[in-house]
C-alpha cells in the first residue's frame, strides 16, 4: 500500500500521518452539524467486533425535507445497525457511487424543515471489516478520525460539540481517547469508562490492556498507556513535561491540556503513529527508546500549535505545520545536546527517526530530480512533506537565527491568532516585523526556488607587503541567480585561527584578508549557520 498518499503524513518513516490540517480545507456549509453527540463504543475483542450507539441532536442549515448522515472515510469498515428518528423515516446504508466506502443513513422528513430546526437522532454502527484506520484485534482496538466511525454530514465536516464518549470492554482494558475520563468501573461484567472530550475535537481512541503512567502538572496532565515497551515511565514524563513548558514558554498555552500517549501493538494495522488532538497514537516498534518517544512526542506536540490551533493552508503549507513541528523539535533536541547533536541529528537522523527528513535525504531527492521550491510544496505529496521536515526546518533556523530568536517567537506568537495562516501571509508578517533584515530577498531565495548554495572556496597566500595577508576566492557553483549570503570562513593560519564574514552575491567574490600569520587551510561555515552543500554529502551528485 502506497502509504504518502495521505495528506497528513507524519513524522519521520512515510507511513506516520496525523490530523495536522484535518480542518485546512475550506469547504461550503455543510447540510447540518451537531449541536450535541453522546456516544458509547462497545468492544469485544476476542469476536473483532466493534459497535458504537450514539445520541445526537443536528440543526439544520438549511431548508430540507431530508438529511444524510454519512460514515467512513476512504476505506469501508462501519456499516449502520440502525437510525431513528422521530423527525422521520430512515433508510440506512444508502450507497453513493463516487465514494464506494461510504455507507449513508438518510432521515426523510414529511414536510420541509427550516434552517435552524433541531432533529433528535439515534444510531447504531457496527463493524464490518478491518481497515486502514480502524480495527479491532484480540489485543487491541483503533479508530482514528480518518475512518469517519462517527457519522457526518454528506462529504462535509462541522466544528464537533464537546460530548460524552464511554468505552465498554474486557476488564483490565483501558481506552485512550481525547479529552478527560470522567467516569469508569464496571458495568455488566465489562470494564467502562467514560471522556469528557471537549468542543472540536475529531474523536480518536485506542484500546487495549494497557497499564496507565501518569504525569500531572497544575493545570494539564500526561498518561502513558504502554503495553510491551520497555520505557522508563517517569523519567520519560519528566521529558514530555519538560518538551511541553519549552514549546509553552515559545507558542503560550498549549492548546490541548490534557495528553495520551498510547502504544500500539505492531500488528493491528498498517501505520506507524497518528497525531490526534490530545492523542497520540506510536506503534511499539517505534518505542525502543526514550528519545525516540520523546522526539515523536515534541513534533506531535508542535503540532497543537502548528496544524491544529492554525492549520495553515494554500501553496507551501507543509512549511507551517509540519516544518514548524520539526523546527520545534529540533529547537527543543537542541536545548538539551546542544547544538552539534541537534546539526547531526538534522543533517543525518538517528536509529529511530525518517532517514528522508535529513538534510542528507532532501538532498537525495534532490539528485533525483525531484525537489520543489519550498514556497510550492503541495499538501498530499509525500516528497514534499520531506522536503517540509529537512530544508524547511533549515529555512526556519536560518530566519529565526537572522531575526533573533525573541522577535522569531513573538511574530509567531501574533500569527498563531490566524487560523487560515498563508505562507504569503508568514513572509509579510516576518518582513513588516523586522524592515531592516532584508527579508523579502531571504524569503525569494530560500522559499521561491529548489535547491542550496554550492559553495567553492579557493585561497593562496599573498606575501608582496611583508604582512600575512591571504586571497579568498568563493564560488556559487550551483544553477541559477547567485544566492546573497554572509557567509563565515575559519581560517587556519600557522599564528591561529580565526574566522572572517564576507559577503557573496556573485558567482564568484574575490576578497583579501589580513591574518595573524600564513594560511594554511580555510573552511566554509564552520559552524553550519546555513543550509549550503558540504563535503559531508559526497556520495550523492553534487546539484547543479
Ligand atoms: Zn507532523
């Protein structure tokens, strides 16, 4: 299965997705929304049978003498039991052509009702087969928000009222999902229990025979739910508190108070992670250690922010959601091992992180043709999602360490109270916030066109004056209009080291350098202030 197909691909290995930009698309006003939705999953495991009953009350928006609810997303797995209404008659089950995984239930009315009438519902939906985002095994059972397990208006979605979601299942299970649990126990020789889960959240659980970790702040909490890893449980919510007050002290208050981390059994369906709002779902195998839990946990985490609180759209949208996810992710790693860790760990990955989200990676893809300007990165396209995570968290750095970190978080702090953030609009924020740096240049040459500056560099000796002085020579070896770039050069001389800026913006610059003593070696940007190309990378093809 062609796993980068998926919009909201996520984090690292092609197969991660999350509800990054669940909201990002603009669509017309939809038949009804719920005005209330109760609902109550029952799951028996042994059997792979799932059901869900639900309650809700729809108002209309429009005049109609009918209304469709409709489940499942992309893939077929629910089908309804039943829909009722006192409102009218119901057929269920209702095929539409276009979209063959779809199963409708349609209440006809006897006569038209008003935009704003509130019609009472009942439903029952029971699984009919696995799929892609929804399955129940003997060991556990998922849904996430793509499989739709929760009907809706036609192909349309609403803003979702906060609601009451009770799990029953086998004693010793416990369910992962949005929100708060407000209620558990037992009830008819099951285990129940029951989520409080807030305005606007796409509703999401995993379950299983989980044992519970626990972490609690003031006003949040953390829990754990592990099955087989292998984890230091304290230590790693110690990490995740610590991951959540450096993302705070940056965007403000974290969106979603209240987190789950749940592990998920490597057989039960095919994907490696899912971001929720307030959940976030990692198949065991990519919990083999802390840090990569960790690092999971703080680009999921970005996400409150980044896609979920703003879910950014138009051209090059990656760059907001998940570029600012890594970015904050490598912020954070940073601020713990320092900042050659973080620059190996951007340039080269670790054991558990995508080796495609590497500087090394882009470039890769860039030798096969396929890299796109950063300003064009298209949503659905799994390259570019790469390209979002590996170029444009340079891209980030580079602004953020151009404007200053303090003036970097304040301008996004100001954009984060726009929902519909547009690249367009990131760049003019950032240019109108600091006139002075010279940003709309920045932003042509890093966001408008593929590819980095290659970077040559060519010195000699010049003893004519008696005094140590030394001819540099820098080229742009790559294709296109030279970049602009104040660029560092070590210079190792036989009376020291010292490092000099010059300024490029031709093919080639040729400046003269007074030094302590002769040279006799000389390196470009030695402390990888910029995303140039580097000896480090030879084995690809050099662009051109
Ligand atoms: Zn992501």
């Amino acid at each position: 299965m062609n796993l980068t197909v998926f919009k909201r691909l996520c984090l690292g290995i092609s197969a991660w997705f999350c509800v990054a930009t669940l909201c990002a698309q603009e669509a017309p006003r939809p038949q009804w929304c719920y005005e209330t939705l109760d609902t109550t999953v029952s799951i028996v495991p042994d059997r792979g049978m799932l059901s869900i009953r639900g309650t809700g009350t729809l108002v209309l928006h429009h005049e109609t003498s009918s209304v469709d609810l409709r489940v499942n997303g992309s893939w077929q797995t629910l089908r309804f039991e039943s829909l009722s209404s006192r409102a009218g008659d119901s057929k269920i089950n209702v095929l539409n052509p276009e979209h063959k995984a779809w199963r409708i239930g349609t209440l006809q009315f006897s006569k038209p009702r008003a935009p704003g009438s509130r019609i009472q519902v009942e439903f029952e939906l029971v699984k009919e087969r696995d799929a892609f985002p929804l399955a129940v095994k003997a060991n556990a059972a998922v849904a996430i928000s793509d499989a739709v397990w929760l009907p809706v208006s036609g192909d349309m979605g609403c803003d979702l009222p906060p609601g009451k979601l009770t799990f029953l299942m086998p004693v010793g299970w416990h369910a992962a999902s949005n929100g708060k649990v407000v209620a558990s126990g037992m009830r008819e020789g099951r285990a129940f229990e029951t989520y409080q889960i807030p305005k606007s959240h796409q509703r999401a659980f995993i379950a299983a025979p989980y044992h519970l970790a626990n972490g609690r702040a003031p006003t949040s909490s953390i829990d754990l739910y592990l099955l087989n890893a292998t984890l230091n449980s304290s230590r790693l919510l110690e990490s995740f508190a610590a991951a959540r007050q450096f993302l705070e002290e940056r965007y403000g208050p974290v969106p979603f108070a209240d987190y789950k981390i749940a592990e998920m059994p490597n057989d039960l369906v095919p994907w490696y992670g899912a971001s929720e709002e307030g959940l976030i779902i990692t198949r065991n195998e990519m919990m083999g250690s802390e840090e990569a839990v960790l690092n999971n946990f703080v680009h999921e985490l970005a996400h409150a922010w980044w896609g979920n609180k703003v879910t950014p759209t138009g051209p090059g949208s990656y760059l907001l959601n998940e570029g600012m996810a890594s970015f904050s992710g490598i912020e954070f790693f940073e601020s713990r091992v320092g900042r050659e860790g973080a620059l190996a760990y951007l340039e080269f990955g670790s054991p558990s992180s995508s080796p495609d989200a590497t500087t090394y990676g882009y470039l890769q893809l860039a030798c096969s043709g396929k890299d796109v300007p950063l300003a064009a990165l298209k949503p659905d396209s799994g390259d570019d999602y790469n390209i979002a995570q590996s170029k444009g968290v340079w891209v980030l750095r580079m602004l953020a360490d151009r404007v200053g970190r303090e003036r970097f978080f304040h301008v996004l702090r100001m954009l984060e109270s726009e929902p519909n953030l547009t690249q367009e609009r990131f760049r003019k924020a950032f240019e109108a916030e600091a006139p002075e740096m010279g940003l709309s240049q920045f932003f042509r040459q890093w966001l408008d066109r593929p590819g980095i500056p290659v970077i040559g560099l060519e010195w000699r000796n010049q003893n004519a004056t008696g005094k140590p002085r030394a001819l540099i020579t820098i080229f742009q070896k790559q294709r296109g209009e030279p970049y602009d770039l104040d660029l560092e050069v070590l210079l190792r001389t036989r009376k020291g080291v010292v490092t000099r800026s010059v300024h490029i913006d031709r093919a080639q610059v040729t400046v003269e350098i007074d030094l302590p003593g002769e040279l006799v070696d000389a390196v470009v940007d030695p402390g990888s202030r910029l995303l140039v190309w580097r000896p480090s990378y030879r084995t690809l093809c050099t662009p051109r």
